[in-house]
C-alpha cells in the first residue's frame, strides 16, 4: 500500500478557484454549449438530422464532419478545464508547500 503523496493529500476546495478562474470555467461551457446549439440549427433545425447528401457513404463522411465538428469544441473546453483546475491545483500546492517549508525555506 502506497502512502500519500505531497500532490495528492490535499484536496481542493472552492477557495482554490479565483474569480478569474469561475469565469473562465463558465465562459468555456457557454462556449461549448453555443456551439453545439449553432451545429444542431445548421443541420437539424427541426430537431431531426437531415443529410445534405444522397449516397450513403457520403452521409457517412458528412456524419464524420459534424462529429469532428462537435468533437474539437469538446477538446476544447476539456482542455480549457483541465487549464483552469490545474493552476487551482498548483496554487494549493503552492500555498501548502509555502506552510511547510516555513519563513526560512526548506531546511
């Protein structure tokens, strides 16, 4: 059995997360979330897919368009989250290792 380690004894909290960082995080969702409605108006204004297409390959291509379509602006709020979470993590950290190491620094 493995012992805590010094990144993953401390939890986060929502003192961890800036203002800055809330809105950022609210920002990406919005963001996301215009984009999935804009994509679902441009290719199924009625709430039913449509192909814009006859084969059915070419149906198929065009699905792979829109899931990559949807697919990087997922990407990009993951990663957008991940950026926010990660710089809340390493000011805990940072305030934890500070405590630790005292006014002096490390001994």
């Amino acid at each position: 059995m493995r012992g805590p380690t010094a990144r993953n004894m401390y939890h986060l909290t929502v003192d961890d997360f800036t203002d800055e960082d809330v809105a950022e995080f609210h920002r990406l969702m919005s963001e996301l979330l215009t984009k999935c409605a804009s994509v679902g108006q441009q290719h199924a204004p009625e709430g039913t897919w449509v192909p814009s297409t006859t084969g059915l390959f070419d149906q198929m291509a065009e699905s792979m368009q829109l899931v990559a379509e949807v697919s990087r602006a997922l990407n990009h709020t993951r990663a957008g989250i991940r950026r926010v979470g990660g710089r809340a993590r390493q000011r805990l950290y940072d305030r934890f290792s500070s405590t630790l190491e005292g006014p002096a620094g490390p001994a």
